[in-house]
C-alpha cells in the first residue's frame, strides 16, 4: 500500500515536469540537432532558389575557421571587457555602500529601482537611442558645441575607440544595476556577526571590504563573471543597432554573433551552423576554465588559512 | 536503437517544422503546371507586399474600387467588399526581400487568403524576382494584360527592366525616375548671383565643372552635396557591365566604381563634401534637407523631391529649383507583379492597370504627387505645358528637364546582385573616405562583406 502510494507521487511528479523537458526537446533539442547537422552540409539561398543541402563534410568548419574568426572573437572580447571591468567595479561599490548598516543610506529602495531601470529598456530601442545621441547633429554634440567645448562636432561613431566606447557604455548602463541587486544580495547573506567582529577588532571599511566582503562573495562573483562572459560572447544587438550591422569603422565593433546573423541573413545554413557549433565550444571551454579556476582556489583557501592561523 | 532515435527526430523535425531550416525548398514552381493564378472564385483578401506606403497612396488616389483605408494604414476595403492587406517591411538592409522570400517560399502551403497576391520591387533586385527560372511574379500576358497594346505608352527601358530574359514581361510600373540636380535657390543667390536652372545648369554641367563650383560655394561656407553616397547612383547606375554576369559567380567592380571612390574622396579631402553626413537615409542626412544645412543640393529623382525632400523640408514652399545635372541617371523605381498563386487574379489586373497603364489615372498621381509618372505622351505634354509648375519648386516645372533626361536613360547592366554590392560597397568605403583605412582594406572587407550577404560569390574582380 505504502508502496504503490510513493510510486505515484513521483509519477505525478515527472508529469509535472514534463511540459518543460516536451518543449525544450522540441523547440531548443531539436534545432540545435539540426545545426550541427547542417553545418556538415552546403545549404543556402541565391535568390529565390535554395541550394543544397550536399553534403560536404569539413568545408564549412574550414571555411569559418579563417583568421576573421579570431579578429572577430578579439572584437568581442574588447567589447566585453571594457564594458565589464567598470560594471563590476562600480556595482561592488553601489552593493557595499547599500549594505553598509553604518552609511545608512536612505531611499535606497528607490536607487536600486533606478539604477535597474535602464535594464528594462531593449537593448535595440537603447542603441538607436545612442545612435541618435551621439550622431553628428545629435543633442550631445549640440550639447557640447553651445557649452562652447568643442569647435566642430565630435564623431563619435567614426573611429574605432568611440564606437566601442559607447558599446561598452551601453552594456555598462544596462548591466551595472542588475549586478548591484545580485551583489547586494550576495553581501545581505553575510551574517553581520562578522562585520561587527571586524569592527571590534579594529578594522576600517577599506580593510572590512577586501578581507570580509569580496572573499565571502566570491561564489556570486564567479556566477556574475560566468553569466557576463557568455552573455558577453553573445553581443549582438547594441553594437548591430549602433552600426548598422557592418561593426564600422573597419569591423572594429564586428562580433561573432553579428557575423552569424549576416550568415543566416544570406542565409547560408552551412557556414552559420559551423560558426554556431564553434561559438558552442567556445563557450563551453571557457565555463569549464572559469569553473576549474574558482574551485581550485576554493579548495586552496582554507589550507592558506590554516597556515596564516 | 541511438541511431533510430536520431533519425526519429530528424524526421520530426522535418515534419514539424519548427526549426530554423525547416520549410519547403521550394520556389513558387506552380507556374511549371501551366497554372499561374488559383483556380475558383476571386479571394476576398489581396495581400500586398511593399517597404513604404507610397504604393498603397498612388492606389488610393487612382482605383477607382477604393473606399477608405483603416487609421493604421494595413488594410485598404474596396467597395466590391474585398481587403487590401498591405505587408510592409523596410527596404534597407535587404530586410524587405528577406521577408517577402520566406513568404513565397510558404506561398505553396499557405491558405488562399494568406497567400502574397502582388507584390512590389525595386530595380536593384527586380531581376530576382522576374527571373524565368523562379517563376515567381506572373507573366502580364497570364493575368490578361497585353504589354503591346495596354503598355504601349510605358517608357521603354521600364519594360525591359521589367522582364525575364526571355523578354516575357512580368512586372509593371507606374514611374521612371531620371534624376535631376536639385539645389537650394537661396544658396544659389548667394554664391553665384543667380538661381535660373539654365545657369546653374551652366556651373554643373560635368564633373569638373561642379567641383569648382563647389570651390567657390566653399568659400561662402556651403557644401555641394550633403554625402558621398549622393554622388553614388550617377557613376553606379551607369555603370558599363552588370555587378555580375548571368550565370557567374564572379563581381566585377566597375572603373565607373573606382572613379566614384575616387572623385568621393578628392571631394571630400577639398572639403566639398559634409564629411559627417555618412551615408543617405540616415538621421544626418535628413537634417541636411532642412533650412539650417549648408548642403547646396541633391541628385534626386521624382519621387526623391516628393518622398524624401519634402516631408525634410521645414521651410517655405518655394525655395528649391532643379536642373540637369553632370550625368543623366536613373534611380530607383517600383515595380508591381502579380505573385504566382494569386486568387485575386482579377484585383490584381485591375489595380496594375489603374496604376500603371490608365494615361488619365497617371497624369493625376503627377499632378498630385510630383511623380515622374510612365506615360511617354503624357509627361511630354506635361513638359510643354507652360502653365505647370510645382509649387515646392517655386513654381518651376520639373518635367521640363525630367522628360529629356528620361528619353536618354537605358538600363540593361541590372543584376540580382545590385542592391548588396551598391550599400555594401558604400559602407566599406565610407571608412576609407573618413580616413579609418588604406584602399586595399576597404577593398578587403567589401569581399568580405559581399560574400557573407551572397555565399554563391567566389571571387571579386577589381578593375586594373
């Protein structure tokens, strides 16, 4: 009796969870099955007519894998970097000065709300936004021209620093109140018992912050770091919208997935599901690199402790 | 077992469809059983794909059957109690064509009101569509509409344009476009004392005739023209081969190409040229179209002083005039065709008629519009109708110079390619222009980017 009645809830159980494993199968599985499928295949259109698919073995793989690749990658990367180093330097900053039961700042309910906002705005609405600000005869410039700063309009968008300077401006904008609220949860999880031994035994907040705070979140920063730098792999519509998808000047801000979307747009199903498959390595390596590297210093620190006891 | 899981889903997804590849590699081959329209009654929704609403505008003006269109402008009723449907995507950036191409692929599988009935292109990639291999847009002849008889009075090169290398036309339009030099009178009175069309005519006859007077407007602190891409379509679209040839895989850049890189840049290091206006359709080239710009003038077809001009226009009605400019080129164009496995047949013989045949129905989308409308008889009593004039020209009657300019243009270098070659050669050698690379770079990634948009491209061929 006992019996049957256990079988039966776990039944009931995965049928509850079936809804999701029926549609990741059908609309997530199976497409990725037929990317890598198709990337072993020459299929495309020329104009109305479809070619392919043949089968052609490694072409696609070899084709994709020409020194763009990596110029493309290395975009990506500086794109990504720039706009991460200040995020996460400033969202430290923002999380600790909220959490700091000393500064009391008030109306922070209303700052977290604030600093998320601009979260909620597309990233497409956000970068035609910038595109209008910062053109040549946009406001900033005529900002600037009538504070009497510059003589003629600056061109933001015409040398390769500026252009990812503003991409990397957006994403900042975009992405620093979201790591605020997830740190300041992370630093909220510290029990206060600590701060408050540190503060007795004598410690100042500069102190408290790099001894106490950042080893203790350390597990959220890595999370923070993981999910930033896929997404990070992933740049597409700020810089797309912002150069009207050619990444100019020069391919300066040209990154893998706006590359995929010029294959798909052709569309050409071989040489973009290479470029997908190889995307998905890459992403996968850098997890497992970025994982590795976080356990094995967390398997380090106590020992470290020990000898420093 | 594994590999019959495998295939089980191959299979499924094949069926359902639902991935990225899915859908039925198929061109609109109906035309292959002889039927070109669907059989039975007439369909009581017409879907129209177009990138503006400027078709749905020349059909309001002009078929007779139309009774009102809804506030958001996608569907037309007609008083026979039939739907217009119009489907608009934004030409740029190919987005139009990509759109319209998913839907004729499902055109086969799609019920009779979903499926497309007309739909428009333009001369960069009209070739595509007419192509006789894709039998894609229906013969004229198929829908009952003669081109010897019922085009007679079409300006010529808009027929061959309009038709398949088998000289089957399948598509019709209701407009040429010749370009004209447009320039602001005010400017004009300030730099060289005058603003009649015939002198300035004089200044800007040939090229190296423009860029001295484009010195001398310098000096009173005005550009010539807003962009290097406004100069594009004179060099371009007479240009003396096709982008590529029928049945190649192979570009070959034009020398007309490389002399408009280069004039571009002479233009631009003398400072001719508003070097922070890049490109056209752009934000920044709207606002040269405005009485604060300093821009002299556009090479503009009919529609572009209509369509683009005007609405930029902030100030009196008035104050810009046209004349011929250094070259006579045409640009652009709308053509119309009846989509293979239409239910409309006879909506859409009715409205590609109205607006593309009917003398009467054309000279009133001139006169209302400012079109440069295809009627060879009527443009030319319109040219010498002294007492037309338009009144955003001051009073100028722009067909006075259209007409000729018309009568000269031939166009027989179109390829399915142009439309990705002219904005992409464009924007790789913007960067060259602004100075971000070396000649060789920008024709580098031109390659590149040519062959990313068209996988069929093997190889690119500069001119010596």
């Amino acid at each position: 009796m006992k019996k049957t009645k256990s079988i039966s809830r776990a039944k009931w159980g995965y049928i509850c969870i079936l809804p999701f494993f029926v549609t990741y199968f059908i609309f997530s599985f199976l497409p990725l099955v037929d990317t890598i499928r198709y990337s072993f295949y020459e299929y495309y259109r020329s104009g109305i007519r479809t070619i392919g698919p043949n089968f052609v073995g490694f072409d696609n793989y070899i084709s994709v894998m020409g020194p763009d690749f990596f110029t493309y990658l290395k975009n990506t990367f500086i794109l990504w970097i720039i706009g991460f180093v200040p995020q996460i330097v400033i969202a430290l900053l923002l999380a600790s000065w909220f959490v700091d039961a000393r500064l009391k700042i008030r109306g922070e309910q209303f700052f977290k709300v604030v600093i998320y906002l601009p979260n909620l705005i597309m990233a497409s609405a956000f970068a035609m936004l910038f595109f209008t600000l910062f053109s040549t005869s946009g406001p900033v410039n005529s900002i600037l021209t009538n504070l009497g700063l510059v003589n003629g309009p600056i061109d933001f968008m015409g040398t390769p620093t500026g252009t990812r300077l503003l991409v990397a401006l957006m994403n900042f904008l975009m992405w620093f109140g979201n790591t605020t609220i997830m740190l300041m949860a992370a630093i909220m999880g510290i029990s206060q018992d600590v701060f408050e031994a540190a503060s007795i035994d004598g410690c100042n907040p500069r102190q408290t912050f790099f001894h106490i705070t950042l080893p203790l979140i350390r597990p959220i920063l890595t999370y923070t770091l993981i999910t930033s730098l896929i997404g990070g792999l992933q740049m597409f519509d700020v810089p797309q919208i912002l150069t009207n998808g050619q990444g100019n000047p020069n391919r300066t801000s040209y990154t893998l997935i706006m590359w995929l979307n010029n294959l798909l747009r052709a569309p050409d199903y071989g040489r973009a599901g290479a470029l997908s498959v190889y995307l998905f390595v890459v992403s996968g390596i850098l997890c497992i690199f970025v994982y590795k590297m976080v356990n094995r210093d967390d398997e380090k620190k106590p020992s470290r402790r020990l000898k420093r006891n | 077992m594994k590999k019959r899981v495998v295939s089980l889903a191959l299979a499924l997804s094949m069926v359902a469809g639902l991935t990225a590849c899915g859908g039925n590699p198929e061109g609109g081959n109906a035309g292959a059983n002889g039927g070109y329209v669907a059989e039975g009654e007439e369909g009581k929704v017409i879907n129209i794909y177009c990138w503006n609403d400027e078709f749905r505008t020349r059909v309001e003006a002009v078929y007779d059957k139309v009774d009102h269109t809804s506030e958001d402008g996608t569907i037309t009723y007609l008083t026979d109690g039939a739907e217009i449907h119009w489907t608009i995507n934004p030409n740029q950036d190919g987005v139009y064509q990509k759109k319209l191409d998913e839907a004729l692929l499902n055109q086969g599988s799609a019920a009779a009101d979903d499926k497309i009935d007309m739909f428009l292109s333009e001369t960069d990639y009209v070739v595509k569509y007419t192509d006789a291999e894709a039998d894609i847009a229906i013969p004229l002849t198929e829908l009952g509409i003669d081109p010897e008889k019922d085009l007679a009075d079409q300006y010529d090169f808009t027929k061959t344009v309009a038709s398949d290398a088998n000289g089957v036309q399948r598509g019709s339009t209701w407009q040429a476009c010749p370009c004209l030099f447009v320039y602001r009178r005010d400017i004009a009175l300030d730099t060289f004392g005058t603003d009649d069309p015939d002198e300035i005519h004089a200044l800007c006859s040939d090229w190296d005739k423009m860029k001295s007077a484009g010195e001398e407007l310098k000096a009173k602190g005005y550009y010539t023209f807003a962009t290097y891409a406004d100069t594009f379509r004179a060099y371009g679209n007479s240009i003396s081969a096709p982008w590529v040839e029928e049945g190649s895989t192979e570009i070959n850049v034009d020398p007309q190409i490389i002399n408009w890189i280069n004039d571009s840049k002479e233009w631009l290091d003398a400072g001719l040229i508003d070097s922070n206006i890049k490109g056209q359709w752009t934000d920044d080239w709207n606002k040269s179209m405005s009485s604060e710009s300093k821009v002299f003038g556009f090479l503009l077809p009919a529609w572009g002083i209509d369509f683009v001009l005007n609405p930029n226009w902030d100030g009196e009605a008035g104050a810009w005039a046209v004349t011929d400019g250094p070259q006579a080129f045409n640009w652009g164009g709308s053509f119309v065709h009846g989509c293979v496995g239409t239910d409309n047949a006879e909506h859409v013989k009715e409205i590609m008629l109205a607006v593309t045949a009917d003398k009467e129905n054309l000279m009133q989308i001139t006169k209302d519009y400012l079109d440069f409308t295809n009627t060879q008889s009527g443009m030319e009593e319109i040219a010498n109708d002294e007492s037309f004039g338009a009144e955003f020209l001051g009073g100028e009657n722009p067909f006075k110079y259209f007409q000729p300019a018309a009568s000269s243009i031939q166009m027989t270098t179109l390829s399915p390619y142009d439309q990705g070659c002219v904005e992409l050669i464009q924007s790789s050698f913007g960067d060259y222009f602004q100075g971000q690379v070396d000649f060789d770079t920008a024709k580098a990634n031109f390659e590149r980017a040519i062959k990313e948009r068209y996988p069929e491209i093997t190889a690119v061929n500069w001119p010596e």
